[in-house]
C-alpha cells in the first residue's frame, strides 16, 4: 500500500496516483503547476501560459537546490491563489462636443533649398548696378535744368548751355530764297531727349588742356595766305582751328560729350526762331563784310570766280577770325552759332537725306565719305550764314576757319 502524499489516504500499489488528487499529483509528479491567470496546468519551466498567451515567470529550481527525496520529504504546497485579471474599464462616454467652423488643413511645408548663385547670375547683378548708377548719374547731373541754363563743365572748364527737348521745322527757313536744293524740302523733326551744348565753339585754352591731357600735338597755326591768324596759339580766347573731324569728336570724348548731330545744331542754333538768321546778321556773327579792318560789300564783290583775287583781298583786308562770344546770343544764350568759324557735326554728308529724314533724332546715313559741317565761317557772304545751310569737307580736312563745339548727354553738375 502507498500514502497518498495529499491526502493521507492508503490507495493500492499497483495505482499510479491517488484518486482523490491525481490530477495534483501528477501534475507535480510532471513538473507542471497553474497559470496564476487562467488556472491551467502549465509547466514550471514555461515563460508564456499556452492558454491565455500572458508572460509568466519559470518556477524550476536548479538541480543543485534539488533533493533526491523532495518528492517524499516536501511538504505539500499551499493551494495556488487564482489570480484573474480584472478585465480593463469602459472608457468614459464621450462629451458631445458643439460643432465649430472647420479648421482649415495647414499647407505642406516646402524646404527652401538655397543654392549659391552661378557666374552668370553675378554678371546680371553687375550689370544692373550699373545702369542704375548711371540712371543716378543722369538724373543728378540733369536734375533741375532749365533751358537756356549755363553750366561750367568740369571736364574743359567751358560753358554749356541746356537745350530741352522739342520739335522744329529742319531745312529751308520760310521766306528764305536763297536756299541750295541741299537744304530742301524742309521737314519736320522732333528731338526727343535734352542736351548739353558749349555756349561756344572750343577754344585754344581748352584745346591746350585737353592736349596736355592726352599728349595730343596742337594742330598747325592758321594763316591766310601766311598771315597768321593766332601766332603760337599765343589767344586762348580765340577759337581753336585747323582740327579734323576726328580731333573734334576726340576732345569732345574727353570733355565728357560728342558732336552734335547736324538735326541738334540746327535745332539749337534756331531756339525757336523759323527765320533763316535769328538776329540781326551784323549782330550776331562775324562773316566777310564785318570781319575785317574794313568793311567790305558782298554784293559789290559779286561771285568769287577768281579765288586767288578774293582772298588776296580778304588778306590786306585783314579779315579774320575773333575771340569768341563777342556777338549777341540767341534765345537760348548760345553764342556764335553763325559766323567765325565752320563747326564740324557728327553726321555723314548726302545731298539728298532730307528726303527720306526720319521724323525723330535724325542722325544721317551710317556712312559716307564726307562729314558735314554747319554755321559759316568769318570770310563767308551773306548767303553763306544762315541757320540752314548745309557745308562738308572730307574728315581729315583741315583749314583756318573750321572748328567745332561739344554737346551731348554730359554729366554736368
């Protein structure tokens, strides 16, 4: 007979466990035990209960903690308490929550990736600088011009007159019959941006400047017949004379300017005025009948068909060239624009441009073989000394009684 080790009950050898408990006993007897969640039998090894999947923690000792006859000398265990999880709490009814105006979804934030700026986008900064400085300059520079207003260029140290812009009648003055067919028909043209224009041609003192400047020679000394007309450059009132095309337009390059175009001369030269002279011509220029020692009588001297007498006369008469601004002005202030000296002018000669002259900012043809010149000169009839008429000359020209005067967009403060 066995003792049931639970029960204290006598049961038969030949039976494996006490009927009483066999499920215990044998349960111990194979190393199992309950799970404290579900109350079935699992092993004492298992980490995870078989039946209701939760985590448990392993109840086998190790062997050397073992006795051999634990099984017989252990005491029973304690009836294993049943823990069951209390099943988790409802959640809270939910507040009714009082229904609002949408709130609108936020837009997708974008990185801004900022990569460094190429060569090219250097090059356009650049050159947007420097227009706006120029834009600045000319503002400045033209900033509460009036017209006919004198400034002093900084440049040569002459003055130059502000001539804003307008629009005139360009060729044959009305009334006006002793105009060459050059002269013809007269147009209509419109200058469309003011200007600057020397209130006189250039002088010898501001020529010598601007050859000490540039290391420029000064242009051979003028003589009529080998009468000189400024020994030495010794005037520097006079007008400077004997210079090209090309010298002309290089000091005016220098002086901050350049040659006006012959639709500007014409323009300024008439401030307004449609007669073919804007004065009294003896009050206003220099030419063959007052220029000299003696007053002379261009109608009594007739055609100069003999060119080598006409200037034998002009040469005992003393006739010349004068200082500058010793004439009365016109309405805009300048001073000479006829007589004393021819003025060389940007544009390329063509007796017939006029026409087909665009309406605005005429310049000319785009290329020729001669450059015109305007105004008239001190050994000049009548004829030859009005605002119209038209002159040229090759540009590498020189001689005695051609000279020029500067305009343009110039910065003069």
């Amino acid at each position: 007979m066995k003792t049931c080790p639970i029960c204290q009950q006598e049961y038969a050898n030949d039976v494996e466990f006490c009927a009483r408990d066999g499920a215990r006993l044998s349960g111990e007897v194979r190393d199992e035990r309950e799970c404290p969640y579900c109350a079935e039998r699992i092993l004492k090894k298992a980490r995870v209960c078989r039946y209701c999947g939760r985590d448990v923690e392993p109840l086998v000792k190790s062997e050397s903690m073992v006795k051999p006859d634990a099984a017989v000398e252990t005491p029973p265990p304690a009836p294993v308490e049943r823990i069951v999880e209390a099943p988790p709490a409802p959640p809270p009814p939910s507040r009714p929550v009082a229904a609002g105006p949408p709130v609108p979804a936020k837009p997708p934030q974008f990185e801004i990736i900022s990569e460094p700026p190429s060569n090219m986008k250097y090059v356009l900064m650049g050159m947007g600088a420097l227009v706006l400085i120029v834009a600045v300059v000319w503002f400045f520079s033209h900033r509460g011009a009036n017209k006919g207003e004198v400034r002093v260029n900084p440049n040569d140290a002459l003055k130059y007159v502000w001539i804003p812009p307008g629009s005139f009648s360009m060729g044959c003055s009305p009334g006006d019959n002793e105009c060459y067919d050059f002269e013809k028909p007269p147009h209509p043209v419109k200058i469309t941006r003011g200007f600057w224009l020397g209130q006189t041609v250039v002088t010898a003192a501001a020529y010598k400047r601007f050859a000490a400047a540039t290391g420029r020679q000064m242009p051979p000394e003028p003589d009529v017949n080998g009468r000189p007309l400024n020994p030495g450059w010794g005037n520097d009132a006079m007008p400077i004379v004997e210079v090209t095309w090309d010298d002309a337009q290089a000091y005016c390059r220098w002086a901050g300017g350049r040659l006006p175009s012959e639709a500007e001369w014409e323009y300024a030269a008439r401030a307004d005025n449609t007669a073919a002279r804007y004065d009294n011509l003896d009050a206003i220029a220099w030419y063959r009948d007052n220029s000299g020692q003696q007053r002379l009588d261009s109608l009594l001297m007739g055609k100069r068909e003999d060119q080598a007498a006409f200037m034998k006369l002009l040469t005992e008469n003393g006739n010349s060239m004068h200082e500058v601004g010793q004439k009365r002005p016109n309405d805009l202030g300048l001073l000479d624009m006829l007589g004393n000296v021819w003025e060389w002018v940007y544009d390329w000669w063509d007796p017939g441009d006029y026409q087909n002259s665009p309406p605005e900012d005429p310049i000319g043809p785009t290329s020729g073989t001669e450059r015109i010149l305007r105004g008239g000169s001190f050994i000049g009839g009548p004829r030859d000394i009005r605002v119209s008429l038209r002159n040229r000359r090759v540009p590498d020209n020189r001689d005695f009684d051609i000279g020029f005067r500067c305009g343009g967009d110039m910065d003069i403060p």
